[in-house]
C-alpha cells in the first residue's frame, strides 16, 4: 500500500489510519510547502499511488493539485472533507482590511481572496492551515480511512478502528487547547510573524496580528511596522511570535524596536524529522502553548 501526503499533517493522518502503508511526504526534509515544485517521479508517484492526500482545489499548491487530477487512486481532499462551513477565510487578520468596515461582506471577502493569492494561499480564498483544527483533522481521519478501505477492503475494518483512535486524540487535543487558549487571557490578540494561525486561535477566542501579508504587496511597509510596535507598547504586549521563515526579518524588526521577546512557532506544514518524531497533536500543543505565553494566558 502506497500513499502520496501533500504536507506533513496529511503524512501523520495517513501514518496513524494505516501504518503498515508506505507514505511518502512531497515536501520531505522541511521543504516549503507552498506552491511546492514537485519533481516527474513525484508526479507519477501521485499518479499511481493507492491513495493521495492533498488539502483540495484550493490553490495553495498548483502543481499538486494539477497532479492530483490524474490520479489514479483513492483521493482525500481535506477541504471537503472539513466542509466550507469550517474552513476560514485567507489571511484572517483582523487589521488586514480595517478600511473595509462597513462595506458589503462580499466585497471583503474578494479583498482577503486576491491579499491570499499574493502569498500563495489559494483563488477561492481559504486559509489552507486548517490542520490546526483538531475537529477538521479528526473528519479528515474518517475520509482517510474509507480511502484505505476502498484500496484494500480486507482491511476496511481496521482502518477505521484506527481513525476512531486518532479522533478520540483529536477531541482530547481540542479539549486540551480550550484550557489552554480559552480561558482568562490578558491579551486577546497575538503579534504573529505569518496569519498561518486563525484555526488555532478563533475557535477560544482569540486572534492573530500578521506582520507579513498586511500590506497592500503582501508584506508591511515601514510605516506599518512602526504603528505595530505603538500598538505592542500601547497595549503592554511582551511577545512576538516568528516561524523560521516567513516574516522572519519583519517579526525580529519589530521586537527589536519595541523591546520585547522573541518566541518561535511553527506552521507545521513542514517539519524536521525530529519534529515528526513528536507527532502532529503534541506539535499542535506546543504552538498552543508559545501563543498562551504571547498572550498572557493564565
């Protein structure tokens, strides 16, 4: 049994549904994620593989969605399978557009569509970081599972018994970032170097304030930057939180200036081998975690 996993929570899922499989990750060794290159032997992986799993005709990886459309397997999508009610909006920063209060919902909704395509996020507009949402990922496990079944019915039984397993993780991960995120916060906004975080912080309440996809050419100019760092001094904020790369520069910037702590998060689309050791629901925590710090959390 052989599975394609367009990013690393897909391989994790796929991992625990069936362990016996053979998953290859595309973007293996921490490899961007967005709008990855796949190579001709990826291609054909996907094209031949049992079962593939992508996160949907999204736009947040082209080519793997160009691929996946010959696919000669069983495909999950795993925005499908979350449902357009559950999925956010791209960019889901609430500064992004403040000038656009008060105008028509669909209006807004093209400005956040057409800030998301900038930094590869996707035409329809959604933010395809939905992994940080233990409630989608544990409908994702249950569509993983009839995939395997489909590909191998004399394992159908087990491979559902599996996804059962992964959802009651998923319930006891959910639970664990209400206690972690939903109780008494000082701050409920979080200065984020990346708006990769709206899943993990709109279902208790709180949200994100990204330092890259701001502006109007997707990354904060000087002047925005600077009014950040008013906003971090006016509202006592101690913490900025940066992944490696995207808005790295910007996010030790505005630290810097404002004179408070630099603290590392990761948006989990790609990960060391000694991150995946970890497993995705623990991953998960430890951003809870970084974010309760930013923000003050008791």
């Amino acid at each position: 049994m052989h599975a394609v996993a367009a990013v690393y929570p897909l391989a994790w899922m796929a991992e625990q549904v069936a362990p016996e499989a053979e998953v290859e990750l595309l973007n293996q060794g921490s490899q961007e994620a967005h709008d990855i290159q796949i190579t001709p032997q990826q291609r054909s992986a996907i094209e031949t593989a049992d079962v593939v799993l992508y996160l949907g005709e999204i736009d947040y990886q082209p080519q793997v969605e160009d691929a996946v459309a010959a696919a000669g397997g069983e495909v999950v999508s795993a925005a499908e399978a979350a449902g357009e009610e559950a999925l956010l909006p791209a960019s889901a920063d609430p500064h992004a557009h403040e000038e656009e209060a008060g105008t028509e919902d669909e209006h807004g909704h093209e400005e956040e569509s057409a800030t998301e395509d900038e930094q590869g996020g996707g035409e329809a507009g959604v933010d395809p970081h939905m992994w940080f949402d233990p409630a989608i990922m544990a409908d994702v496990a249950d569509e993983v599972a009839e995939a395997f079944a489909a590909a191998d019915p004399d394992s159908a039984e087990t491979y559902r018994d599996n996804a059962a397993q992964v959802r009651e993780d998923l319930t006891t991960l959910d639970e664990d970032l209400e206690a972690t995120l939903g109780g008494q916060c000082r701050l409920d906004e979080a200065i984020v170097s990346h708006a990769a975080y709206g899943y993990l912080l709109q279902p208790h309440g709180k949200s994100q304030h990204a330092l890259t996809n701001v502006g109007a050419e997707g990354d904060a100019s000087a002047a925005e930057l600077g009014e950040i760092v008013g906003e971090i001094r006016a509202e006592g904020i101690t913490h900025v939180l940066a992944e490696p790369v995207e808005g790295r520069d910007a996010a030790e910037t505005v630290a810097r200036e404002a004179g408070v702590e630099l603290l590392e998060i990761v948006p989990l689309d790609a990960v060391t081998d000694e991150q995946a050791a970890t497993g995705l629901p623990d991953l998960v925590r430890e951003q809870a975690d970084a974010f309760a710090t930013a923000l003050d959390c008791a």
